[in-house]
C-alpha cells in the first residue's frame, strides 16, 4: 500500500505542476489576445477619427471575425455606418451590441430606435427608445437628446394616425426616370417647370444638369436639356425661377470663376436664348458651399443655404439684398427661428412674399429632411416653423417645395419610394398651409409708334401694403406675365427709358381666383405732343386735395421728369359734365396745380410745369353713362417741349 499510495502522490504532484504551467501559458495566450485586440481597436479608432472608413471597416470587419464576442468593436462599426449613412450596417452592429450586453452599453438602444425612427417604423421605435429610457444614464447632453428623438417620434406617430383623411402624393407624369429629379420650380402660370437632373455622362461621372418642360394639354412635354451656357460639363441645379420663367438663378460648382466649389449664377432669357451666366459674386458667394436660391417676387431679397461660419451649424438659410448692378450685400443668417445644428436648404418664397418654404433635416419633422413654412416678411422670419405634415413629408427626404399662383397641388422632390431615387411628385398641402391662390395678368409691350416689342419693366404694387413685385418683358416679343395677390388695390406701371410710362388701377377683389387679365400695352416716345392719362391720381368728390394713394404714381412722374430734364410739360384737369362748365374749368385747373405743387417739392423745376384745366371740355366717353363719367375724370401729361 505504501508504495501504491507513494506513486499517486508523485501522480498527483506531476499534474500539479502541468495544470501551473497550462494555466499560465492559457494567461499568457488570454493577456497576448488581449493586448493584440486592444492594439487593432486602437488602429481602428485611428482611422475612424482620421476619416479613413475604407481602412477603418477593414480592420474592425477582421477584429470582428476573431472576436465576434467584444463589444467595443461593434460600437466603433456602428458609429462609421452612421456617419455613412449606411443604415442597414448601422443596425447590424448596434443590434449585435444589444445582444452581446444591453445592460452596461444601454446607448445601442438609443442608436437602434433613431434608426427604426428614420426607417418609418415608428411604433417599434417607440418601445425601443422606452427600454434606453429604463437603461440609460442620466447625463444632461443624453437627456437632450433623448427628449429631441421622443418629440419627434410622438410627432410621426401623431402624423400617421391622420391617413383617413389625407391625399397621398402622385408622381409627376412624363418627367421622372430611373436618374434622379429633384429641386423643381414653376412659373406663376404653372406652365413652365424646371428641375435638376443628376445621371451618368458619357465618362460614367454622375453630373447634375437643368432641365426644362412645358405644360399644354396633354401635360408636361418631353423635359429638353437647358442649352449651354446655362449647364455645362460640371454641375448645375438648385435653381430659383423668377415668376414669369424669364430669369434663373442657379448653383454652378467648379467652373472657373467660382469662389468656392460651388457658386450661385444669374442668367436671363431673351427669346428662346440665355445669357452667358455671371457669378454673383462677393459676398453672397464665397470660399464654402453656396446652394439652393430662392428671390423675393420684386427681386429686392435673395435666400439661399450656405455652410459659411457664423451660422447655426451646417447648412444654414442666409439672406442678401440687391443692390443693383449685380451687387448684394453682406448676406445676414436668417437666425433661429429657422436654423439649428443640422441642415436648412431648398427655400422657396412664395409669390404674396409672406411665406417661406423650405427643408430641414434638424427639427422636428417624419424623419430626414422634411418641408416646413415660416412666416417671412422683408427681410426676416418670425414665429415657429410649421412642419407640412403627413403625407407630404415621410421617413424618406423631402428637400423641394413649388407652387404655381393659381390653384392646384404643389410640386415637391422625394426619394420616399424605394429603389427609385429622388421623384417630383404632386402633393395637396393641408388647407391651413395652402397660400392664397393669385390673379395673372399677361400681355405685351410694344411702341406705339413703330409697333416694335420692348423690354419694359412692369411694377405690380400694392397701395396699401409693402408688396410689389417686379418682371421685365421678352424683347425679342414684348410679352410679359405677372402676378396680381387676390387682396387689396394696386397699381400697375409700365415703363422703359425714352417713353411715357403707362399705369392703371385695380382692385383685386374685383377678380375671380385664377382670371388671366390680358394687356396690350402701347408705349408712347416721349416727344413733342405725346400724352398719357395719369389713372392713379385721386381726389375725394368736388375737392382738389390730393388723395395719399395718388402718391405713388405721382412720385413715377418725378422720376420720368428727373430722368428726362430737357422736357416740359402741361399737366392739365378733367372732369365729367356734372356741375356748370365754369365750376368745372376752376375745380380742374386746382386740381392741376394741386399735382404741380407735388412735384415741386419733389425738387422739379416750376418751369418746367404748366397745370390747365378743361373741366369737362374734352370727354374721352359719353357722360351718359356712370362708367364713362368716371373714366372723363382724369388727369394727363402732355408734352409741350
């Protein structure tokens, strides 16, 4: 027994010693592993804070292969995909880290339900956000975070619940293809459409291009590329049309002029034909990212994003004003209101220039980028961006909003359906959000003389408010179109260098929605004997005070007068047949002085000024009726020298 028992204990002692050894070779293999994992994850950080996600994936995809069981790994894989934006392999690895250890990593809950919210599933995002909540730490940047997802969350499963009762966008027939469309605009009238484009060339390089449809009674026709200068072999798009199709601005990126990579151009339409296009310059352009225009309708104030500093974080919404002469001032951030940390684009001012359209991918919104309005006026915003709901926003981007002037469904770009890209789409905004719907008034400008077409400014102007809104005529046609709000009276003028201006009143609410008012518009040279009637000059009944509305259009006739120093003229008096014909001559003749009294303290020479008055001496329309005694009341410039 001895013996026996001798043997087992050197046995025993033998395997003592062996399982030493094999437990501090297995250390020594563990502590290696561990020193080798932790020196690739470091490699992989590397790389990651480097922007380098090529080699970053390449090392984490082997690190992952030999140690699918750490969780650190997977982290750093999920925060490169999101930075990619590459959804799906953002959701692998952060759904790997929930099943490895949800409770000491609780933020993979958080990152699972903001991607579940940007997929549309927002009823599953909910629960999951539920559980971070239970998990999380409490940290005040986590809880800012944490109260931003929910709100949007609640807000889109708010939104959804509303389907029953909502139209559902409807693709834009006849315009969209397997490349991308995206950034429309029309015209006020609704007939022309442009847009962006971005497809291979003949290199395989994708390139953005403008392109151009008519609408006519079948729809729109076949989109025609825009002609060179206005695209070219780089990149054009994000364009803003001004209401009568006539003048463009537009993003352009590494042409030779730019200031930066990409800069915002301005071109015009004479006939068929474009301009070559010019570089706004400084300080609307600069060294960093100028996008997506939009113009005020008088032209005065330009929109656009930027990613310039002193904003609020990416790309901001920015405002310039024209100076004249292609010159801007110093753009001004639009400020809070409208601007966040994430990215603004796409403005769009509606034509009444009260409303602001445009995309945000960092307010509260369906889930990427979403189409909001803002009250806008001059030069500023104010109160709280208003989210144009579901359906015209989803999970999906919504960057793009236009309107026409006349009723009908806006037009929006969208990449909310699968595997097709970026869409127009026609949409119904909810009726709270649908602008008033506008009259238009088109026609043509030509010399009276010569009946030749001019380039003429039109000036829409509203006499009891701040709107006006301004176009130009085609020269090669004379023709002009122009929008008419549906509230308030306003004045129309007409005008070119060398020529008695034309102007007339109107009260919007004399009009139906939609009415197309057609005007040919005869431009008179100024020269001895030519005359126009002044329609905008009032006074009350049996008085010679002018009234204020008459300002306007007396303050027209100064600048004619100032522009035009050699001419002299005889401002003269009308009135109907009502009264005796002698009351009638004096009550003219003081109203006639009455407007040259004005336009003396407007600094025009008493010389140069001959007031008469016919009273009802030359009717223009029978006095018999109510119309024509209204249209004999009139006073005219005629001139003399």
């Amino acid at each position: 027994m001895t013996g026996f028992y001798f043997k087992l204990r050197i046995l025993l002692l033998i395997c003592v010693v062996w399982g030493t050894i094999f437990t501090d070779l297995a250390g020594q293999s563990n502590l290696h592993s561990e020193t080798r994992y932790r020196r690739r994850l470091d490699e992989a950080r590397k790389y990651f804070n480097s922007f380098k996600y090529d080699e970053t994936e390449k090392v984490l995809t082997r690190l992952i292969q030999k140690f699918p069981d750490r969780v650190p790994a997977w982290i750093l894989l999920g925060q490169m995909a999101g930075e990619q934006h590459r959804t799906q392999l953002m959701d692998s690895a952060y759904s790997q880290v929930l099943n490895l250890d949800s409770t000491d990593y609780p933020e993979a809950y958080y990152q699972v339900a903001l991607i579940r919210y940007r997929q549309g599933m927002y009823r599953e995002a909910s629960q999951v956000l539920a559980r971070y909540e239970r998990n999380r730490i409490k940290k005040d940047t986590e809880a800012k975070e944490f109260m931003l997802l929910r709100h949007r969350i609640l807000f889109a499963l708010d939104q959804i619940s509303r389907d029953s009762i909502l139209t559902f966008p409807v693709a834009v027939s006849g315009i969209n293809t397997p490349s991308d469309e995206y950034h429309p605009s029309l015209s006020i009238d609704g007939r022309r459409l442009v847009f962006t484009r971005q497809k291979q060339n003949s290199s395989g390089i994708m390139t953005e291009d403008l392109y151009e449809s008519q609408r006519n009674s079948k729809g729109w026709t076949h989109p025609v590329r825009l002609p060179e200068p206005i695209n070219s072999n780089g990149n054009e798009g994000a364009q803003t049309m001004r209401q009568d199709g006539r003048e463009l601005i537009f993003t352009a990126c590494n042409r030779p002029d730019t200031k930066g990579s990409c800069d915002l151009y301005f071109s015009v339409r004479k006939g068929n034909q474009w301009s070559f296009p010019k570089n706004l310059g400084y300080p609307v352009n600069t060294r960093y990212w100028e996008s997506t225009p939009a113009l005020t309708p008088d032209g005065r104030f330009l929109v656009f994003s930027s990613n310039r500093p002193g904003g609020m974080g990416g790309m901001d919404l920015w405002i310039a004003e024209n100076l004249g002469a292609n010159n801007w001032s110093e753009p001004k951030n639009l400020g809070p209101h409208i601007n966040t940390n994430g990215d603004e684009v796409s403005p769009f001012i509606y034509y009444d220039s009260n409303k602001l359209f445009f995309s945000s991918n960092g307010l509260v919104g369906m889930g990427g980028f979403d189409l909001f309005t803002i009250s806008f006026s001059g030069s500023s915003v104010s109160g709280d961006p208003v989210n144009l709901g579901y359906p015209v926003n989803t999970h999906a981007d919504e960057t793009g909003l236009t309107l026409a002037g006349l009723p009908g469904p806006a037009v929006i770009s969208s990449n909310r359906t699968p595997g097709k890209g970026r869409d127009l789409f026609y949409v119904e905004l909810p009726v709270r959000l649908q602008p008033e719907p506008f009259s238009l008034l088109q026609g043509k400008v030509t010399n009276k003389i010569s009946g030749e077409p001019l380039s003429a400014k039109i000036i829409i102007k509203n006499l009891d408010t701040e709107y006006q809104a301004v176009v130009e005529s085609d020269p090669d046609d004379g023709h002009f179109l122009v929008g008419i709000p549906s509230l308030g009276w306003y004045r129309i003028e007409v005008g070119h260098p060398g020529y008695l201006f034309y102007s007339e009143s109107l009260r919007a609410d004399t009009l139906s929605t939609g009415q197309v008012i057609n005007r040919e518009i005869a431009l008179e040279p100024i020269r001895v004997g030519s005359s126009i009637t002044l329609r905008n000059i009032f006074f009350d009944f049996d008085s010679d005070q002018l009234k204020p509305e008459s300002f306007t259009e007396l303050d027209a006739v100064s600048r004619m007068l100032q522009s035009n120093p050699h001419i002299r003229v005889e401002i003269s008096g009308h009135t109907d047949s009502i009264g005796t014909p002698d009351y009638n001559r004096k009550l003219s003749m003081k109203r006639a002085e009455a407007v040259c009294n004005y336009l003396l303290k407007k600094g025009i020479n008493k010389e140069r000024l001959h007031p008469a008055g016919y009273g009802s001496d030359h009717p223009l329309y029978s006095n018999s009726t109510l119309y024509g005694r209204r249209l004999n009341r009139r006073t005219e410039l005629k001139i003399v020298k």
